[in-house]
C-alpha cells in the first residue's frame, strides 16, 4: 500500500515482502531525513534443517517491467555509509547514514542457506586417546568444503579455540562441532582421554603428631594419575625400599624406624623422561616410652597443664588398656591425677583433656607400667603434641622397694 511521508521528509525507502511456505523475509517502509540515518528493521526466518551461509542488502532498480538488483557493498555512493546490524541467524536489520536523495527507492535483503541433511556433521578425534604433549586434531566432517569457515569447537559445552594442538591434562572431555551462529546444528559428542603421569604424589602417615613406640602407624601414597596407580605401583621408601602397595602398616613401630620417608608412583607413562615420581620426605620421629615405669605399692601424680586464654576450667583424664584403637576409660577430673598406691590395673596409656569456654584439646598419650627390681628415681616428663596445644606434664616421685 503507498506510504506517505510528511512535508518535512524528503526520502521514502521501499521495502519488499517476501513470504513463501517457512521461507520468510519480514520489514516495513521507511522514512527519513536528509543527512540523517535511517534504520531498516528486519527480520528473516527459514526452515529448521536449513543453515543460512550468507546474507545480501540490494538496491533495486525497477527496468522495463522487471527489477534489477545492485549490492551496495559494490556501490560507491554507499560506502562508508551502511552497517549490517543483524547476524546469521534471524536478524536482517541494516542502517543507512547521512542519507540522500538518491537513496530514495526499493531495497531488497536476500540470504543463503546450506540443507542441513547435505552438512550433517560429524567430529572426528584424532587420536581419541593420547599421552600428555601428543598432537591432537580435531575434525568436523560435513561433506561440504565450503562450510568450513563456519565451523567451531566446543569441549564439554564450553568454547574451544583452536582444533590442532599438544594435549594437556585439562583438555581431556567431550568435544563437539557446531556451525558458527547455528549451534543447534552440531554433531555428536566424541570423547578425548589424556593419559598422564603421576602428579601431586603425596604421603600421609596417621596417626598425625607425636609418635610413641609400641603404637601402629600407617603410612598412605596418593597421586593425581590416568590412568589411576594400581596396588603395585606405589612403593614406599626409607633409606631403601620398605614395602610396595598404596598402604603400609607397622604394628609396633619402634624409635628404629625413625629417618626419612617418602613414596613414589608409576602408572607407566614417563614424563620428562622420568617413569616413578616421589613425594616430599616425611621425616618420622618415633619417641621412647616416657619414664612411665613404677613399681607397685608406688606413688603417681600426674599432672596436664595447659597454655590457654581465657585459662582452662576443667581438665578431665582417660586411659586406654588395650590397643591404641580400643576405647578411652574416664579414670578422673581435676589439674592432678593421683594414684597413691601403684596396682597393675593402674597400667595403661595416659591422656587429659582440657577444656575452656572456646573449646578443648587432648594431649599426647603416656604409658604407665609396672616395673620391678631395686632402686629410685624421680623425674617430670613434658610432652608438646602440636605448638599452642594441651601441655601434658606427667610427674612421678617413686622410691621402689624390692
């Protein structure tokens, strides 16, 4: 229908409409001001397996009863002039500035599509199994070469940059193609395993603290490995090999075993030229059995004292009689245990627990045992199981008989 502009207006641009079954190019007739810029909203749809390759703005001619059609990315009296606002997808928008006169008229938008059941895509993953640092490339099969520009790469749904390159630890996922502005059109998952070395080798030995002879310790190697260590491929050294296998127990562990230790890993895979990777050194201390032995008959005091603020107000004392994983006794309450009379019942590992209004702490065990034979002694005892923890001070004045 004609479209009329005021006086004040002295361009009129024609737009055409287009509608065939999906295929759908939607605007309006606009007006503008000389020397202004005028925006041309537009919009385009197509069929769902389609896949728009391209897109045209057109001056149009009309010439002895048909029109002919100029690309104004070709005209010189547009250049500089126009901007493609939309994109390839559904937005078709163009903006004209510092219009003129002989901008007045008709203007066409075309676009191109690819049939999709032509460019199903396929990624291909060459080679979908690598060791860290090997090449990997990336393919995205279509049977179109032309729609190559158009292609991009994505891992595990997150954009990816480049489609060659030397695998990493963090590139191992699920990879997928997708055309650029299309990313509905996509192809199937295919998924890249890197298999590395072992890193972050670790070893832990529990109980963690103080270590006094006679209790069970274990010794744990973990890594960050792919393929994961197996049982075989940790081993645990000392001076020299110890044991293989991921843990390692000693029952009864002795000041003997005291030095340095530390695990290594091997998956079979080399890094650097180097098959086994090691932890730090762990440097083991196994403490004596404290002068903890008494005869019968003999007085004990024993005596936890702690560095707290505000102060601890209650202290409380457990034993253990079995192994150092059976349950503690509550034995007393009080700064100061007293056992006037040594009994063998009394044998068994010492702790207290102090106890403020911001929470409590434990000190490190002490064993207390029967002994026999002639003689005397006296002596005090200070255990520090971690800095600013309970202080255990155990403290016993004996004259033994025989």
């Amino acid at each position: 229908s004609p479209h009329t502009c005021s006086n004040e207006l002295y361009l009129v641009v024609m737009l055409q409409i287009h509608i065939h079954g999906d295929w759908k190019v939607t605007f309006n007739n606009q007006c503008g001001f000389r020397g202004a810029s005028a925006v041309i909203k537009c919009s385009y749809d197509y069929p769902l397996l389609q896949i728009v390759t391209s897109v045209f703005w057109f001056r149009g001619e009309y010439v002895s009863g048909r029109w002919r059609l100029y690309d104004i990315t070709g005209l010189a009296s547009y250049r500089g002039r126009w901007e493609y606002l939309g994109e390839n997808n559904h937005d078709c928008t163009l903006r004209i500035n510092n219009l003129q006169d002989t901008d007045e008229g008709a203007y066409f938008f075309r676009f191109k599509t690819l049939l999709n059941s032509w460019t199903r895509l396929t990624t291909v993953v060459t080679p979908s199994t690598v060791t860290e640092g090997q090449r990997v490339s990336l393919t995205c099969e279509s049977g179109c070469p032309s729609l190559s520009p158009f292609i991009t790469w994505f891992r595990d749904g997150q954009p990816v940059t480049k489609s060659d390159f030397q695998a990493r630890a963090e590139d191992a996922g699920s990879y997928y193609c997708a055309v650029s502005g299309q990313e509905r059109t996509r192809s199937a998952s295919v998924a890249l395993s890197v298999q590395y070395a072992p890193k972050s080798v670790h070893l832990s030995v529990s109980p963690s603290g103080d270590i006094v002879k006679g209790f069970s310790v274990t010794f744990s190697c973990s890594c960050d490995a792919n393929p994961a260590v197996t049982e075989t491929g940790y081993s645990l050294y000392k001076d020299a090999h110890v044991a293989s296998g991921q843990i390692h127990t000693i029952s009864n562990i002795q000041p003997g075993h005291s030095g340095l230790y530390h695990c290594e890993a091997w998956n079979g895979i080399r890094r650097n030229g180097i098959g086994f990777l090691k932890s730090a050194d762990f440097n083991l201390n196994v403490k004596s059995d404290p002068p903890g032995r008494v005869a019968e008959g003999s007085s004990v005091n024993l005596t936890c004292s702690s560095a707290a603020n505000p102060a601890a107000d209650s202290y409380t004392w457990y034993r253990r009689t079995g192994t150092p994983n059976s349950s503690l006794e509550l034995v007393g309450s009080g700064q100061v245990l007293s056992l006037p009379s040594m009994e063998p019942s009394h044998t068994g590992h010492y702790l207290c627990r102090a106890r403020n209004p911001l929470g409590e702490d434990s000190s490190a065990e002490l064993l207390l045992e029967m002994q026999g034979g002639l003689c005397g002694f006296k002596f005090k005892c200070a255990f520090y199981p971690k800095p600013n923890r309970t202080i255990f001070i155990f403290t016993c004045i004996s004259w033994i008989l025989a």
